[in-house]
C-alpha cells in the first residue's frame, strides 16, 4: 500500500470525490429534465466546473459565507445546501429551499452560509464584503467568498468591492471562474487584460490564477489564502480557469463555440475523471469505492428528481407572504 | 424630559442611543470619519453636513468611513446585515442611488421574499432628499416614490425632530431594510423631543390638524407647507385636516380613508415629481376606496414635472408652495361650499 501524495486524508478525498460526483450527477440530470419541459424558466448548468466549488468549499464551514452567481448549483452543493430543496425549489415547489419563490437563480441558505446565487452579475461581491466585515466585528474567524465570472468580472461593483475590501482588510476572497465566455462572449473580446491578477494588483490584492480544472491545484491556492484571511491577512483574488460543458442557459445552442470543443473538453480536461484517475493511480482509493459513491449519488439525485416532482406546488397565499417581517 | 432640539441631533441622538443598546449598530458612510486627527479638526465630519459628527468619538471602531463607492458599501451594508449586523449606511444624497440601486433593488429588497422568508435583511439605508438648497437637479430629488414602488423596501420620511428620531429608532431595531429619507431643508428645524428612546411604529399617519372641510395628505417638508395653507384657508372659514404620513411604505391608508370620509374632499400634496408618485398613489388609492365619500375630484398639488432648476427664483417654484395648495383645497372647497 502506497503513501497518501494529497495534501487531503482519504475521507476527505472520498469527500471531495462526492461533492463533485454530487454536482455533475445533479447537472446532467437537469440537463435531461429541463428539456422534457417540466421546469420553468432558466437553469445555468455547472457541470464541468465542479473541482472549484469543491476545492474552495473543502476549506469552508458554516460560518463563512459564499455569494454566488447565476450558475450557483454547483456552490450550493459544495456548500452544504439540501440537495432536496435546491431540485424542489428549480422545480418551483413549496418544499424548496426557497418556497419556490427563488428558483434556479436564487438558492440560498443562510443557515449553511450560502447567501444566495445572484442573478445580477457581479453584485454576490459587495455582499461579500459585508459577510466579512460582520465576521470581522464578531471576530469569528470567518470569511466572505465570492464567485463571479470572467463576464461579471467587468462590473464595476466588483472592482469596487476589491478596493473597499483591501481599504478595510477584510476577510474576502474574490473567486473569478473564468471559463471562457460572458454568455456568448469570449473573454479575449470583453476583457483587456490577459490575467485578472493583473487587477488584483491594481487593488493592492494578491493574486493567484489557476487550473480551474484540478482539484487539488485549486484547493492549494484557495487554502492558503482563506487561511491567510482568517489570520487578519486581508483580501485576495483567485482566478479559476474552467471549463463550462453546457451553454450559457439550457436550450443555448453554443453556436459560438468551436466544432467538436465541448467533446474535447470532455474528453481532455474532465475535473472529474481527471480527480478520480489521480487518486486511483496513486492507489489511495480503489475504483469499488469510487463506484459505490457513484450509485449513492444516482440514487440520491432519483429520489430527489422524483420527489421534486411529486411535491406541493405553492399556494395563491404565498403570493403576498415574506414581503415584510409581519406582512 | 423633552427640550427643544434640531431634526439634525434628534438623528443624532438616535444612533447614539441605538449604537449604545446594540453592539451589532454600526454607522458607514462617505466622510463621517473623514478628517478625524487632522489639524484642525478636533473630531470628524461626520458626514458631509455633520448629521453623524462625535459618534465617532463615542464608538470607536464602530464608524467606518468609506470610499467614494456606493455599490461597495451599501452592498456591503447590505451584506453584513444579512450576517447578523444592525448597519445604518448614509448614501449622503438619495439622488446618489443611481450607483447603487442593484443592491437596494435586486438584493435588499428582495431577500425575504427571494429566499422563502429565511433571510432577514436589517439595514438602513440614510439619505438627504429634497430641494431648496440650490444645489441643482443632481442633489435635490424627491425619490421617495422610486423606492415606495418596491415591494420589499420600507419608506419613512419624517417632517419634524420628535418623528426623525422615534422613526429612525424603529427603522434601526426593523429586521427589514428601510430607506430613511431626511429631508435636508428641515434639518435646523427644532422641536421638543424627550431625551430617551423611544420608537414609533411604521405605519401609522399622524393627523397634525383637525379639520372638517377637506384632507390634505402630505409628508416631509410639505406638511409645513400644508399648515401654512390651512392658516390661510382657515381665514376663509375652511377648516383643512392634514394628515402626515410619515411613513410611505408600509403606508396608513385606513387614517387617510377615514379623514376623507369626514372630509369629502382630499388634496395630495408631494415634493416629488407628479407622475407615479405618492400624490398619484393617494389619490388613485382614495378614488378606488372612498369614492362615495367624496364630494369633488381629489387635487394633487406636486413639483412640476421638471429635474430641479438650480437658480433660486426657479427653484422656489419648484417645491410645492402654501398658495398654490391654498388653490388647490379653493377649486374643490369655495368659500360659499364651506359656510
């Protein structure tokens, strides 16, 4: 039996392998559902992305807070969220995390530190820096993280939240998952720099950019300077270079892409297979025990599927409720 | 022990007291600690007309002057109250919102209801509103209706001391986010307000004149304007009622209803601009609601529908004036109507 070469224990490792196992199951599921027509409105799929959530939340507990994007359900996931309430609430249920008056675009638990996926981009970062200055004042050791695209990346309420976090050293980390394209739009036509660490620079920030796409390269980066964060160190910026298997939304036909480039990247530059083969081969973990988190993760995403569909819709009541505290 | 203090410290004095109770109030905002430690200025601004000045003294810490970045920090407000903060942000003029709106609009406003009821969203957001100050259009706006249409916002906007301070009270210890609207013309205005705290509830008008002959509803720095109309009117033998709403979202309509049942007749007065504002509002809603009741059209007297001139003999025309709601309450109530 060889030594453990990861930086993580085996069931961490078997951890990790779940929650990214859990996020494409959940995706490619949706994927299948959504065009049978049954659920309403947008869905943003993840798939592909996993290994950032996962190696960024694997640092996380409930006492840090995420503000996510539009493409949340791969946040949600790692963070903790109910894998339940987030396919009931995408089906716009009464059991949903949200009472179906969320959906897709908004999941959130507080409870779990998740603050929501955000349907404007870039606007999950200023509510990041207001979820790491309450950590500050109650000196919890907590952190605020932020997930935004390389399309978001460009609004102004991002930069100024980098400065604002750098002017008030909090504890926020700045996630750019860069995977190539704003909607339709590539990232060398919207964006004038090359690397987004130059910006961080321009803010005073530390800056890393990674392989999005290996687990453990994110992992590292991320852990560094969460910890860093925790000790009173400040903000940083870490740039995720990905890969997004599905459009922009479902139904988006990708015309923008290049012929056969979602076959490669599947093929190629799969987190997921690329995670599992590397703990494989190091011998750390053995193919029954991976396929034995694949059945679990099956069944939990049938039963969640079928109970999605199955549960209550709201009623007109709930039309009017949450509005105010005592509405 | 109430003594005679400005709306200005009757702010004050409110997060003075709210920070002292509550150790999760913190105070941001654009130069209220600015110049703390410099030559020449003993302790800090305060924000740009002092409204804040010595908190930072009291609360150190607590204070967190910010940079010229209103989506940054009103977001950030707006964050830490989603964490278990009390923040009171000063967006210094409301006019200033257009940077920031997303996040009073698409996050504040929208958590509760976003997230199934489980968030709770505790933030005020503090703002100068109104014009004669000859600042020009980009600093004197009436936006109170702008943020009145979104559901998931709370609208307070007082006329005097003792308002100001039990109503910013209520708005600091209110789990949902409020935009508090100071009108800057009545800043200096002082009236007898007790030294303790003490909170009044959202949604609650509050009728300042007893009259039988019509209602004028107002808010702000129009309800003195109103007064001065009913002191003219009153010389003609019409006796005006005016009702302060003091809070416009949630909003008192059972006192505005029941004043024109009395009355027969209403008048809307509202600094801001006429069209979708709370004039239209009121008198939409009293037509729809008491339209048996009423005697004659209701009247709105407003702004006109202008940005804010700049130079003062056109902005003294801008805020709705006591003659020209005189007129309004005589082209519904003659003289020979009110005998």
């Amino acid at each position: 039996m060889p030594g453990n070469p990861f930086p993580l224990d085996k069931p961490d490792l078997l951890k990790a392998y779940r929650i990214m196992r859990t996020i494409r199951e959940f995706e490619e599921r949706l994927h299948v559902e959504f065009a049978k027509g049954d659920i309403p409105g947008f869905v943003h799929l993840y798939a592909g992305e996993e290994a950032c959530a996962t190696g960024i939340m694997m640092h996380l507990t409930d006492v840090d807070r995420i503000a996510s994007t539009h493409r949340g359900h791969g946040h949600c996931i790692a963070k903790g969220v109910d894998v339940h309430e987030m396919m009931a609430e995408i089906y716009g249920k009464v059991t949903g995390a949200c009472r179906g008056k969320g959906g897709s675009m908004h999941i959130a638990d507080l409870a779990k530190g998740m603050m929501g996926a955000n349907g404007i981009l870039g606007a999950g970062a200023p509510l990041a820096c207001g979820a790491g200055l309450a950590a500050k004042f109650r000196g919890d050791g907590g952190v605020g993280v932020t997930f935004f695209g390389d399309g978001a990346s460009n609004q102004g309420m991002v930069l100024e939240s980098m400065n604002l976090a750098a002017v008030w050293n909090l504890p926020v980390i700045f996630v750019v998952e860069n995977n190539g394209y704003a909607e339709s739009t590539s990232v060398e036509y919207a964006t004038a720099v090359d690397s987004y660490v130059d910006r961080a620079s321009g803010f005073g920030l530390p800056g890393v950019t990674v392989d999005g796409t290996d687990f453990f390269a994110v992992h590292e980066a991320a852990g560094e300077m969460i910890r860093r964060a925790r000790e009173g160190g400040g903000p940083a910026l870490l740039e995720c270079r990905m890969i997004r298997f599905f459009g922009h939304f479902e139904g988006d036909a990708q015309t923008y892409k290049a012929a056969g480039e979602n076959e490669l990247n599947r093929r190629n530059r799969d987190c997921l297979k690329m995670f599992a083969a590397r703990l494989r081969e190091a011998g750390v973990v053995s193919a029954v025990e991976l396929e034995m988190i694949d059945k679990d993760v099956e069944s939990l995403i049938e039963d969640a599927v079928v109970s999605a569909k199955a549960a209550p819709l709201p009623t007109a009541h709930d039309l009017t409720t949450d509005v105010y505290v005592a509405y | 022990m109430a003594r005679k203090i400005s709306m200005k410290q009757a702010i004050n004095e409110a997060l003075d007291l709210e920070m002292r109770r509550d150790p999760t109030v913190i105070v941001m905002g654009e130069d209220i600690v600015g110049g703390a430690g410099s030559p020449g200025e003993e302790d800090a601004w305060g924000g740009v007309l002092g409204v804040t000045k010595g908190l930072h003294a009291k609360y150190p810490g607590r204070l967190l002057d910010t940079p010229l970045s209103e989506s940054a920090y009103i977001g950030a407000a707006i964050g830490a109250a989603a964490c278990g903060m009390r923040p009171v942000a000063e967006l210094m003029f409301l006019d200033f919102m257009g940077v920031c709106f997303d996040q009073i609009l698409n996050q504040a406003a929208k958590f509760k209801y976003m997230f199934g009821g489980k968030a709770r969203t505790p933030v005020v957001i503090r703002a100068m509103v109104g014009a004669g100050f000859r600042a020009a259009a980009q600093h004197s706006q009436m936006l109170t209706p702008v943020f009145t249409h979104v559901p998931g916002l709370k609208v307070i906007c007082p006329s005097n001391a003792y308002d100001a301070k039990g109503l910013l009270i209520q708005a600091i210890r209110d789990d949902d986010p409020v935009i508090f609207c100071e009108h800057k013309n009545l800043y200096g205005l002082e009236t007898d307000v007790p030294a303790e705290a003490y909170a009044i509830p959202f949604g609650e008008a509050n009728v300042v004149r007893e009259g039988k002959d019509v209602t004028i509803v107002s808010y702000g720095l129009t309800v003195h304007r109103a007064f001065e109309a009913a002191e003219k009117l009153a010389r003609d033998r019409i006796e005006a009622e005016i009702v302060d709403l003091r809070t416009l979202s949630p909003i008192d309509w059972d006192t505005v209803i029941e004043s024109v049942e009395n009355t027969g007749r209403l008048v809307v007065v509202d600094e801001a601009n006429p069209r979708c504002s709370i004039a239209s509002d009121v008198a939409a809603y009293v037509a729809e609601h008491a339209f048996g009741a009423l005697k004659a059209a209701p009247q709105m007297v407003t702004a006109p529908h202008t940005p804010v001139p700049f130079t003062p003999v056109l902005e003294d025309l801008y805020v709705p004036t006591a003659d020209a709601i005189a007129a309004a309450v005589s082209r519904i109530a003659p003289r020979a109507m009110a005998a």
